[in-house]
C-alpha cells in the first residue's frame, strides 16, 4: 500500500470509526451488546442526540471527533503547520459557534475540558487562564491524527514539540500531552507500513524515552494487557484509558469492522474511542477494509479525503526540501 493511501485510510478510518460508534455513546454495555445483537451486527442509525440541541443526530452524522481532527487539519496546512492562534480560533468557531468542516448541520458535542479551555474571546485571554482546573481528558488526543500525517518525515523530537503546541490549546494536563504525543508516534509507524504489532516495538522506545515514569510508559511496557472497563475503573473520556482501548485494539483485531466493533461493545466515550481507533486500523489496513455500508452514509467524506490527500502532500514536499 502506497504512504499516501494509508493517509488517506488514516483520515477516513477516523471519520467512519467514531461515526459507527457514535450512536452508542455512553449506552450501558449490556445495552450496547443486546442492542447490536437485535440488529445482528454493528450498523449506523439515527440516534437521540445527547446534547437535547436537536431531536435526533441523523445516520452518518460527523462526531466530534471527526470534526475536531479536520479543523485541526485545516490549520495546519493554512499555516504550514501548527500555528496555537489560528487552531484557537478554529477550534472556537467550531465548537462554540457549531459550524462544521464537513457537512451542513451542526457540530455539537465536544468535552467540557474543550469548551471551557476555548470559552474566552480571544487566545490572548486564553493564555491568561490558569491550569488548575486541567483535566487528562482525550479532548486533543481524539483530534491528533492529522498530527501523525503532517509530521510524518519529521524527527521525533519536532514532532513532538509539533503535537504538544497543538494539543496545549486545549489540553494542558501532562498525561493527556503525553498521551497525544505517544498516539501520534505510533501511528506514524504505522503510517510507514510497519503492521500495528511491529510499530508499537518501533515506537516504543521513541515514548518511554519521552514519557520516562509516566502512566504512559508503563503502559507501553505491557501492550498486551487489557485496558480497564470505561466508566468503572477509570473515568471514560480518560485520555490514557481511550489509548490503551486503541493501541490494544489495533493490535489485536482482524479487520476494520472487528476493531470498532469491539471498542463499541466497551461502552463509555464509544466515538472517540472509534475515531482513535478506526485511524490506526485505517492506517493499516487501509479505506478498501472499511464497511462500504458505512462508507455510504458517512457525511464529510469527501472533505476527509481532500485534507488527508493535502496534508500528505504538503508533508512530502516539505521533507523533500528540508533533504
């Protein structure tokens, strides 16, 4: 498979992963597994919408997510990487103002940490706030796939600095930095054709080097142990949790339907857990593995597309010229 494909199977797998794993977002598992049992396999279907903003989302709609990761694509290749100011305003109009990148309805729905962190009027006045109240939420991390693209041919130490500018508008706990940072290194190798088993050994020693005596080293010294039950163990929109779901689900499932369908019948923050994870199964195995059905209905798929296409694009060119 060609680097550009993967990219573009990373974006898409994204998009379609937390779409397919939206409409059960904070279900009950016993819900979540009876109710996929009815429809006799994991299928997209309007759904309540949990925000009360509207009386259903429809089939297909982008989930956060989605909508996060390609604004955050949108800045990097306005700016030729990441800019804090303009992913401010961005991710503020998005957010606090609704408007979509990829389709005509309304974006709703990111986390409080989000919300609150992009609530003053301008950046300034955000880097005025203080960081008492930072959470190791998954806010940034569910946003960093198009990070692993544009950063692709970079060192490892740029790219770092690169998702931890990006992920610091938001999120300022070290853990979710970390967690950012190790997700993106991982699906880089990935991205460079390396199977998700053979990239997590590649990326390993990249992490622990980074995150030393962090959760997140540790956690890469055991990547085949399974990750704590959403909501019971650890709180569900926990960034480390939403980690280990993906990483662990890469490696180990068969195919892009067995994945999502998996980290679905998790329960908790079922759309970013799908989004982190479709991009790493998209990734490798690429958009041809992804459900057509699902491919059908999904919204902004096109725009996905576009932006993964550019982001390689510009990323490629730019190592050329760095070479």
């Amino acid at each position: 498979m060609k680097q550009i494909d993967r990219a573009i199977g990373a974006m898409l797998g994204h998009l379609i992963g937390g779409m397919a794993a939206g409409p059960y977002n904070e279900w009950e598992r016993e819900q979540i597994l009876w109710d996929i049992g009815e429809r006799r396999g994991l299928m997209t279907f309007d759904h309540p919408d949990p925000s009360g903003h509207s009386d259903t989302f429809p089939e297909g709609r982008p989930t956060p997510s989605a909508d996060q990761a390609a604004v955050l694509a949108q800045s990097l290749i306005a700016c030729g990487g990441v800019n804090q100011e303009h992913l401010y305003y961005a991710l503020r109009e998005l957010v606090h103002e609704h408007k979509s990148p990829l389709w005509i309805g309304r974006a709703v729905g990111a986390g409080s940490t989000t919300r609150n962190r992009l609530r003053p009027y301008t950046w300034g006045q955000s880097q005025g706030c203080t960081n008492h109240e930072a959470t190791p939420s998954n806010g940034s991390l569910m946003r960093a796939t198009p990070l692993a693209i544009w950063c692709a041919k970079q060192r490892w130490r740029d790219c770092n600095h690169a998702v931890y500018d990006a992920s610091y508008v938001t999120h300022r706990h070290p853990l979710a930095l970390q967690c950012s940072i190790a997700y993106v290194q991982y699906l880089r190798e990935i991205l460079s054709g390396l199977d998700p088993v053979a990239a997590f050994k590649s990326a390993e020693g990249i992490i622990r080097e980074y995150a030393k005596e962090s959760p997140v080293a540790t956690m890469f010294g055991e990547p085949y142990k399974n990750p704590p039950t959403p909501g019971l163990d650890v709180p569900s929109g926990a960034a480390l949790l939403t980690l280990q779901i993906a990483v662990h689900t890469a490696m180990t499932a068969r195919n892009f339907r067995e994945g999502i369908t998996h980290v679905v019948s998790l329960g908790g923050d079922t759309d970013a857990y799908g989004a982190v994870t479709g991009a790493l199964l998209g990734a490798h195995f690429g958009v041809e593995e992804i459900p057509k059905e699902w491919l059908g209905v999904a919204k902004g798929l096109d725009v996905m597309t576009s932006l993964a296409t550019e982001l390689y694009t510009l990323a490629a060119a730019r190592s050329r010229t760095v070479a």
